[in-house]
C-alpha cells in the first residue's frame, strides 16, 4: 500500500432515496445508498487524507441540490476538500447564473463537471459549450473531462479552444481495456498530454476493463502510457468509489496502482497519490 497519505481526487457520494438517478435504475450493486458510513467502511484500513468530490448525474434539476448536499456531507466529514458540481456549460454565456449560484456556496467549490460521455461526439465543440468551458476560469473553477475514447479527438479540439481553462481527464479517457484496445487512444492521449492545461486521473480502467475477470497485467500498458505522456506533475489518484465497487474493492485497486507505479521515485509517488490532486484541485 502507498506509504503516503492519500488524497482521493475522485469520490462519489450519494442516496437515491434522496435525489432521483435515473442511470442506476437495475443496478443491483449501485442503486443504493453510499453515504460516509459506507465510505469509512469500504476504506478501513487506508489512510484516506482528502477526498474530492464529483457530480453523480442525478437529474438536472436536482442539480444545484446535490451541491448544496455534498456540502453537508463535506461538514460531516472534514477530509472532503473539494467538490466538482454539474455546470449547464451547453447553455454558453447563460451558464452564468448557475455558475454564480455555485461558487456562491464557498471555497470548497474547485470546478465543475459537464458529463460527455452520453453525448454525441459533435457536443463538445458545440459553440455554445465551447463558450461555457471558456469562462470557467473567470469563477476559478476546472473542468472535469468526463469522455469515452472515440470522443477523445474532438475532446483535445476542445481543449485547444479553451488554453486558459484547467482540465483533467477522468478515468484515462475510458479505453476499451475489456478487449485491450490500445489504439488510437495511445496516439490521442499523447496529443492531448502535448497541451500543458491537462491533467489526468488514473481512476476507472476496472469498471472498463472486464470487471469480473481483469487482471493486473489487464491494466499495466493503460497505467504505463498515462504515466508516460503525462509525466509524475500532471497525474493523480482517483478511486472513483462506489462507481469501481462493481469491479473492485476500494483497497483492491490501491494497491494494484501501488504496484503498477512502484517503478516510480518516492517524490514522484508522493506527487501520484497525494501532491498533484491538492495543487490541481486547489486544496
């Protein structure tokens, strides 16, 4: 396991009793309460520091709800530093009023997430959320890249158009690791890497892999890459909790990450599971 603490960049939370999510509608794993209960249980044992939080895709009009009860959560338990809300981007320069709204809430409002992963390939070079992702560092806020691969050209158009934005890449960019697809997302994450205002969080590869059967060695070339177009300043660790949970326990995947990164210096270990998501995330 990692000798340093670490800052979870990626955290779910939520209570479908609460909010309605209509994505887990028959999923027998998920489609029930993970509060912080189930969080310090599923974690037990680890040295969990921080966590950042992200947008769960309940129903856009619960939207601003959820963010208001992830900041209830993150005052019950002090270790959540962060979140990232759902952000209307689509609607451009009239995303504002709900962006107002959002840093309203306090500091531990860090970016936003706009999920593009259920849209067309064309979505993300819309004009209009092009224009959203541009004004989000005017309101200090990031940009959860939320993507699966055949969306990553358009994706790296995207971030060409918006250089002063932050971005970070959830999940790797979502490669097809079930059938060990490699290619072209090896060649679009190197172009996408080439942009300076990108980072990227090695969380997700077992929910895409083959979640019953992966194997470490399922995962290494994925790890390897990203830890190779990136570099140790620009990646980070995310458990993507309960979300993984359909493919691995949460000390489970720790430590095939400790083991795929071993290779790494201690500092560039240190920057891996706990460094980069504070300075990212701004925590």
């Amino acid at each position: 396991m990692p000798s340093t603490p670490i800052i979870d960049a990626h955290l779910h939370l939520w209570d479908p009793t609460r909010f309605r999510m209509r994505w887990l509608d028959g999923n027998d794993v998920l489609d029930q309460p993970f509060g912080l209960a189930e969080f310090r249980e599923h974690t037990q044992g680890l040295e969990v520091e921080g966590m950042v939080y992200l947008q769960v895709e309940v129903e856009p009009a619960y939207a601003l709800l959820e963010a208001r009860w992830a900041l209830e959560q993150a005052r019950v338990d002090t270790r959540i530093l962060g979140l990232v809300p759902w952000a209307p981007l689509e609607n451009g320069e009239r995303a504002r009023a709900f962006l107002d709204a959002l840093v309203a809430l306090g500091p531990l409002v860090k970016g936003v997430r706009r999920l593009i992963q259920g849209e067309s390939r064309a979505f993300c070079l819309k004009t209009n959320f092009v224009r959203g992702v541009q004004i989000l560092p005017e309101y200090g806020l990031s940009f959860d890249l939320c993507i699966y691969q055949p969306q990553l050209a358009n994706t790296i158009e995207l971030v060409r158009q918006c250089p002063e934005t932050s971005f970070v890449l959830d999940h790797i960019g979502k490669p097809n690791i079930k059938v060990q697809q490699l290619d072209p997302w090896r060649d679009e994450l190197r172009q996408l890497a080439a942009l300076p205002n990108v980072c990227c969080k090695l969380s997700g590869l077992v929910t895409e892999a083959d979640q019953q059967h992966w194997t470490l060695d399922d995962l290494r070339p994925y790890v390897e890459h990203v830890v190779e177009c990136f570099g140790e300043d620009r990646i980070m660790f995310g458990s993507d909790w309960p979300v993984a949970y359909q493919a691995s326990s949460y000390a489970r995947w720790v430590e095939t990450l400790d083991t795929l990164t071993a290779g790494l210096s201690q500092k560039a270990r240190h920057k891996l599971w706990n460094h980069n998501a504070r300075r990212f995330y701004r925590l």
